[in-house]
C-alpha cells in the first residue's frame, strides 16, 4: 500500500507548495490544506499496513496482536483538529489583510515604512535636534516627546 | 601573616557594588556622588596593599594569593582571581589613581549638570575601576576576558558622556568598535589556548611547562598568539590601532586621565605581560612586538611633536610609551615593565590633570592659543614642570631612572646582541623617539606657561585646591621616586611580572654608555624643539598626501563597507515577500534532506517496495485523490477550489478507512465539513480569483520547487517504509493492552486521547477557544474602526 499513497502524498506536497507560491492568499490557504492532508496519511503510512490488520478495538487485554497501531491514528486526531483551528485562523487573517488593504495578492501589500525606522530615538534622541515646539497642538502623535538628551543640557 | 585570600574577590566587587550604589543614589547626590567613588577606591587600594604586604612575607613573590569559586565547571571556567605582585601591581595602580581621579572629578565634573547624568558618570567610571581591576586579579582567561569587555563598554560610555556633540558620539564609537572587536578576537584566542592545553588558568598555565611546551608544540600556537596579540594591540592602541585613542580625547579630562593615560591603555601590555611566560619562546614573539612595539614608539612621538591640541598631544605621547614597553615585552626584557608603567602612570596622569586644569581656565586646548600662564597659575605651572621634566627623562627625576635603565637594558639585552644589524637601528630609533618626547616637554612647559600671554586669556586665574591636589600627589611621586632611588629598585623589583628581577637603577649611573645615550637624547629633543619650524615643514613635505590619518579613514571606510553589505544583504534577505520566505524554508527543507541522506550514504537503490500488501479500493482512492489534488490546484473558481479541497478531504477520510481507523475518519469528516461552510463563508466576501500571468523564469522557479519538494517526500516515504529503516516493533502495544485494563475503554484510540493524553487534549481545547477569539478579535476590530 506504500507506493501508490507514497506518491500521492509527494504529488499533495507538490501542489500544495505550488500554491504557497502563488500571489493569492486563498490559494496560499489552500496549500496549507493540502500540506496538513498530506502530513495526516503521511504519518498514517508510518504506522504500517497489511490486510489482516483489525481496527483497534480491544475485547481481550491480552490478546491484541492483529489489531492496528493506536498512536498514529491519535496523533492524527489531535492534528486534524489544530490544523482546523489554524486554517481557520488563517483564512479570518487573509479576510482582514483584504479588508485592510483591499487586495489578496501578499505582494501588493505595502513594505514596512524604513523612514519610520531610521527616524525617532537614534538619531534625533541622541542629538537633541527637536526641539520641544508650542506650535503643536496637545495629543497630537506627530510630535515626538522631547528627547532626554535636551534636558541634559 | 594570617591569610587574606579572601579579600581578592572584594577587591573587584566592591567597586562594581559601589557602581550600582552610584546609579541608583546618584540622582539625588549629583556631584557628591564622587565620594563613593573615592571610598570605593581607598577600600580596594587598601585591601591591595594588605594582600601585597601579606604576598611579601608568606610564601613568596612568584605565587601569590589564589581564589577559585567553580563557574562552568564542564567547560574548565571558574572566578578564578590571583593576587601576583604583577596583578597587585596593576589593582594598586587603578585603585591608587582612582582615589585621585574620584576626588579630581568631585571638582571638576560640572555643577550645570543634571544630578542624575553626573551620577550616570560616576557609575560608569567606578564600574570601570571595577572591571580594571578584574582584569589586573583574573586568573581565568575567560573571566579576564569578560572584565575587559566591561572596560571597553563603560570607556564606551564614559568618551560619549558629552553626547550631544557629534564628535564625541564618533569617538566613543570607534573606540568602542576597535576595543570590543580587539576583545572578541582576543577571545578566540583564549579559547584555542584552553582547547590545546585543557586549562583556562594562567597560574596553572604558567606553572606547568609542559603545558606551555604543548600549546607552542601546537599547530595552533601562532594563531592562538596573533588572536591574543590582536586584542593587546587594539586596546593598547599600538600601530595600525593607534588611531581610536586620540579620538577617545572629547572625553572629559579625569576619564582621559583615568582610562586613556593611567589605566585602560595598559591592559593590552598587561595581557602581554601575563602572555610572556606562555608564549615567550615563541618564534613570532619577538620579531611580531619588537616591530609593532617600536612603529608605535616612533610614530607616536612623531605625531605628539606635530599635534596641537593639548590632550591630543599627550595621548600621542601615551601611544608612544605604550609602544615602548610593548617592544620591551618583545625584548624578554621584563624586569622592566613595572618600572616603565609606574613612571609613565605618575607623570602623564600629572600631565593630564594639569591639562585639564588648563582647560578648565582657559577654555581652549590649543596650545597654540595657549602662553604666559605662569604668573596666573603658579602652582600649576610648577606642578607641569615637575612632571613634564618626568616626562623628558632629566636627572633628578624618576623618569631619567627609567629611560637610563631602558638604555641599560637595551644595550644588554641578549635578543639584540644576536642580530647586531638590528640592534643599533632599535637603539637609534629609541633614541629619537625618546627625543621627540623630550621635545614635547619643553613645549608643554613653554607653550603654555612662558613666552607671551595671548589678550584674550586675562581671566585665567589658579584652580581649587582640589583640582590641583591630586596632580600634585602625583608630581611629588615623579620627584621622590626619582630622588629615593632605592625605594624605586626595590619596587621595580617587588612588582614586575618577572617576579625574580636584578634591576638597579640609580641617579648615578655605573656604566657610560646608557648616559650618553641619555645625553644624546637631550641634546636630539633640545634641537628638535629649537627647530620646530623647521621640523615641521619637513613634516609637512612628509605627509602632504596622507594627512597623518590613513589608519582612521582605512577604518571607517572598513566600517561603512560592512555596514552597507549588511543592509543590502538583508534587504535581499528579509525582502519581506511571502514567496520569498516560503520558497526559501521549502528548498531548505529539500536541501537538508538531500544533504542528510547524502552524508549518512543512503541512495536510492536501498528502497524496497512491498506490492503485496495492497488493497484495489486502496488504489482506487489514491488515483481519485491524485486527481482532485490536481484539480485543486488548477482550480479557477472560488467555488471549484472549496468543492475540490473538500473533495481532498473526504477522499483523505476514506483512506483512513483502508488504514482501519475509524475514530479519525469521523473527526476528519466532521471537520472538513465544518472547514467547507467556513471557508465559503469567508471566501464569499473575497475577491475572485484572478487569472495569473507569471513571467517564464518565476513559473519555472515554482514548479522546480514544487517537484523537488513532492519527489523528496516521496522518497523520503519510501526509504522509511524500507525493512532496513521499518520500524517493526508496534510502539502502542503498550497502549493496546493497557486501554481496557486500565482506561476501562476498548477503544485504545479513544482512551489514548481522554485518558493517556488528556491534558494534551485539554491543550487542544484551549487552542480552539483562543482561536475563536482571535477570529471574534479580527472580525469585530473592524466595526469598531468604522
């Protein structure tokens, strides 16, 4: 049973990271669907297979030869249901990501702003170059706070 | 003498306490807060002074008191301190001019200051005098190295203390980037001493020769000793390094004094002195410091006769010293080095307080600027006097014992009488450089003090009693250590790192040659001040092209060279495209695969297929998944996707059948059609798919991921499902027969997940409760905005 599950879990992996690629949210979704799909046979496989195996129902505690490996299965479990709750997560994400920024290609969505960065405490902290102007009006964020290097002096 | 083993800890520690003390009692004692610093000192000096007098009568000058507390014990480190004469030596040095720089700054570090900035400074420095003194008492390398990072991050922040000003910023910059860099390499260093000899201990290493004859046995011993030498080098500022120290300059005078004159400077010669005994026979030792030793002697008196600012004068002078008892080092010639250090300590440290003085005054550091001072400050005059004369090397002061017994020394010294060619080209390159030095003194004296006052200095009057007192200790200590000559032999002898020195130095000399050499100086520094002009026009000529700053410009050019390929590295990097990231963990995860299999040596030729267990609904539901993956991923529609993916569930269920579970294949089908309704309803408010058009090379990129990622996985399968890697033992066996014996359940999936597990299922529940509100979270935030 190996080779035919083997290969289609390579073949769910394998579409499953086409779609992580592409420039739409939904589909990159839906990879992740299909990677935790694979992830659950994959594991399934590991427990190993053959015809006569029964389900892991116990009658008798000390007769279980025959009966399927219970681990996998549990774990599976337990991985189906995180993997909802994380699609799920995801999927509400993308939701507000479009509501946002009204698109759903991650590559139109706008780049961390490097004068933001490079401004506040570094440069104007340290020299003391703003100085603390009463034009501004109270509350307003734009103003920084004055920086201690001014009352240093 | 009872045993005070115990203080040797507390030497270190009291300051670093006192440190704390300072910043957190300084915004309220503001300029006070300098009588901390002051007792912390006087306490770590005298502690220093007991262990040494304790040293003198017990078992003797080479060992020395040992204090160990295990710190990583698996890897050899431990707080190990010693107390040698040569490390009590440099803990007297640092604690003695620290009580004279605490009480200097007590008067000098202004009253405009916030208090909580003054108290930020006198923490800094005490936690400096602290991590010095660590350096001066380690007896672990590791631990030695980490007090001498602590030294370059306070000097760090005590040379940006005026941080508004750039230039301060970029010197404390440097100086930090060339010290802390200089350390790190140092580090590495240490660590292939400890790996070769298995011992961190430089007590140990000193006292076991076969440990030092393994290490320069070691194919590693050069590498070990550039590392170390490196980190000397940097902090000691010696030649290509020398630039960082008169950038270190805009620090406010009792740092410069403190760090850049008396103490911090001399580390790197104290690790060199420490690093003679294990590296000394070496073969790269002496050629490696007697040249960088001796370019730096030169070179700094060079450009101390050239510079015009007052303290940049003296710090090129200190690059100088440090140079000379770095080609010392070189020599073997150890017997010198406390003699050099204490002379060099007592004089510039005057010279620096007397600059700051002045500056203070006069409001300028150009001694160009400068003149005629002495009728306004008497004391000060005298006190530069003293001391420059120190400097100059003229009888009677201690500075003639020790350039007389540098020459002594140089002309004895049996590494040079083995190479006579060299030998009179070092003698007669000191001899210049000791002039130049010499021509320095008489301008500081002249400069400053005598010819004509310039108009704007009127208002120049004499400083406080407590500005030029500490100067004056110092002053006195150039002149009685000079005059009390027997005293300096004894202590010369007492506190060198050679332990078992001979030197006798004397005001009237024995031999002829080294006084006349003495002589020639005078007569060489004599005429160089005469002919300054014209020495300087020569200069000029020299360096019309390099402008005396190439190391600098070298540096900070290798500075924004890494800063630059750093940015754009990780522009490229970090570009902040999902497919980017996403590619990047998926090709890693097929490279990592590859390369494992590749190293541990399994091909494919080691899987082996088992066609006979096989089941024809099996198959049928692997070919129709195959399809619906397919159709999935070529999906253009909305819809066609949420159909199709839950086609790819449900098809994923039955296979769970064929694997005879059925407790998730009611899971998987309660929640696929959950995920169906879900993921409809979201997609509903979303746009439809767009018809992508992607360039040639970027489908080509995504389809060769894609393919290598589905054929590693599959071969991956494969090779696990193999009998040599199958795993054939059942590892919930123990689960299957203890389910209904003890979860009381014959389902052992079920009791697993309620009983076995249960608070890992209890973690499942609560992750599906912060993801619904997460989800509420998401959805509501909007409404609000609107």
């Amino acid at each position: 049973m190996e080779l035919p599950l083997a290969l289609v879990i390579g073949f769910l992996f394998a579409c499953g990271t086409y779609a992580i690629l592409r420039p739409n949210l939904i589909r990159v979704v839906l990879g992740f669907g299909m990677y935790s799909n694979a992830v659950n046979l994959l594991m399934i496989v590991c427990g190993g297979y053959a015809k006569s195996t029964a389900a892991p129902f116990v009658a008798d505690a000390k007769q279980t030869a025959g009966l399927m490996d219970p681990l996998p299965p549990d774990i599976i479990l337990t991985a189906i249901v995180i993997s909802f709750a994380v699609g799920a997560l995801f999927l509400i994400v993308c939701y507000r990501v479009y509501l946002d920024h009204g698109t759903d290609n991650p590559e139109e969505l706008p780049q961390d702003d490097p004068a933001e960065e490079a401004g506040g405490i570094g440069f104007f902290g340290a020299g003391g170059y703003v100085a603390p102007s009463s034009g501004h009006e109270p509350g307003s964020h734009a103003s920084p706070s004055t920086p201690h290097a001014m009352k240093a002096v | 003498m009872t045993d005070q083993t115990h203080l040797l800890p507390w030497i270190v520690f009291v300051p670093f306490a006192a440190a704390l003390l300072a910043l957190w009692i300084g915004r309220w004692l503001g300029r006070r807060t300098g009588v901390l610093m002051v007792l912390a000192a006087a306490a770590s000096f005298a502690m220093s002074v007991m262990l040494f007098v304790g040293g003198l009568g017990g078992e003797g000058i080479s060992g020395g008191a040992r204090y160990f507390v295990p710190w990583m014990p698996a890897m050899n480190i431990g707080l190990g301190f010693r107390g040698d004469p040569f490390g009590l030596f440099f803990a007297l040095l640092v604690s003695g001019i620290g009580i004279l720089v605490g009480i200097y700054s007590l008067n000098y570090i202004g009253a405009d200051l916030r208090p909580a900035r003054v108290g930020r400074y006198y923490a800094a420095l005490i936690a400096f005098m602290g991590s010095m003194l660590g350096v001066a008492l380690a007896d672990d390398l590791m631990l030695l190295f980490v007090f001498w990072e602590i030294t370059s991050v306070t000097s760090f922040l005590l040379i940006g203390f005026w941080y508004e000003r750039d230039i301060a910023r970029r010197g404390a910059m440097t100086a930090l980037q060339v010290t802390a860099l200089g350390g790190l390499v140092m580090m590495v260093g240490f660590i292939v001493v400890g790996v070769v000899t298995g011992t961190f201990s430089i007590s140990e290493l000193t006292g076991d020769p076969q440990k030092i004859q393994k290490l320069l046995d070691s194919p590693l011993a050069l590498t070990a000793l550039a590392l170390i030498l490196a980190g000397a080098f940097t902090k000691s500022a010696q030649v290509p390094f020398h630039f960082w120290l008169p950038g270190a300059m805009v620090a406010p005078t009792p740092v410069s004094t403190y760090l850049h004159a008396a103490t911090m400077v001399k580390a790197g010669i104290f690790l060199v002195g420490r690093m003679l005994p294990v590296f000394g026979n070496h073969p790269a030792w002496t050629p490696v410091l007697v040249t960088v030793g001796l370019a730096t002697f030169v070179l700094g008196a060079y450009q101390a006769v050239r510079e015009t600012d007052l303290k940049g004068i003296l710090a090129r002078s200190t690059v100088s010293t440090l140079g000379m008892v770095m080609m010392v080092y070189g020599l073997k010639a150890a017997d010198q080095d406390a003699l050099q250090i204490l002379n060099h300590a007592a004089y510039k440290g005057g010279l620096f307080l007397v600059a700051g003085i002045i500056e203070h005054a006069a409001h300028t550091r150009d001694i160009r600027k400068l003149g005629g001072l002495r009728k306004d400050m008497p004391i000060t005059f005298w006190l530069c006097v003293l001391t420059a004369l120190s400097m100059a090397g003229v009888p009677p002061f201690f500075g003639f014992l020790a350039k007389e017994s540098l020459y002594g020394a140089l002309l004895a010294n049996a590494e040079l009488a083995a190479h006579p060619q060299a030998r009179w080209l070092v003698i007669g390159l000191c001899v210049l450089a000791n002039a130049c030095i010499f021509a320095v003194a008489c301008r500081l004296i002249f400069g400053i003090f005598l010819g004509k006052k310039p108009a704007d200095l009127d208002h120049v009057h004499e400083a406080a009693p407590g500005l030029w007192a500490p100067a004056a200790v110092l002053a006195t200590l150039a002149v009685a250590l000079g005059l009390a000559y027997p005293l300096t032999s004894w202590l010369a002898n007492h506190l060198s790192s050679a332990g078992d020195g001979h030197l006798h130095v004397s005001l009237w000399p024995e031999h002829w040659e080294p006084l006349t050499l003495s002589a020639l100086t005078m007569v060489l520094g004599l005429a160089i001040y005469k002919g300054r002009t014209l020495v300087a026009q020569l200069a000029h000529l020299l360096d019309k092209r390099a402008h005396g700053n190439g190391a600098q410009q070298a540096w900070d050019g290798g500075m924004a060279l890494a800063t630059w390929a750093g940015e754009t590295f990780s522009a490229r990097w970090q570009s902040g495209s999902l497919r980017w990231y996403l590619g990047a963990v998926m090709s890693a995860l097929v490279g990592l695969v590859v390369y494992g299999l590749y190293r541990v040596g399994i091909g494919l030729a080691e899987i082996q297929v088992n066609l006979r267990e096989m089941s024809w609904y099996g198959l049928a539901l692997c070919v129709l998944l195959g399809m619906a993956t397919w159709i999935l991923a070529t999906a253009r529609t909305r819809l066609g996707a949420a159909i199709t993916t839950t086609a790819v569930g449900f098809l994923v269920s039955l296979l769970f059948v064929v694997y005879r579970s059925p407790d998730i294949l009611l899971t998987q089908i309660l929640i696929e059609t959950v995920s169906t309704i879900f993921f409809l309803l979201v997609v509903y408010f979303m746009p439809p798919f767009k018809r992508e058009h992607p360039s040639p090379p970027r489908k080509l990129v995504n389809l060769g991921i894609s393919a290598a990622v589905g054929v590693t996985i599959t071969v991956l399968l494969l090779l696990c499902m193999s009998p040599p890697y199958r795993e054939l033992h059942n590892l919930g066996a123990g689960y299957l027969s203890r389910s209904l014996a003890e979860g009381g359940g014959a389902n052992a999936v079920n009791v697993i997940i309620v009983d076995i597990r249960a608070m890992d299922t209890n973690g499942e529940i609560t992750v599906l409760v912060v993801v619904g509100l997460c989800v509420y979270g998401l959805l509501r935030a909007r409404r609000r905005a609107a």
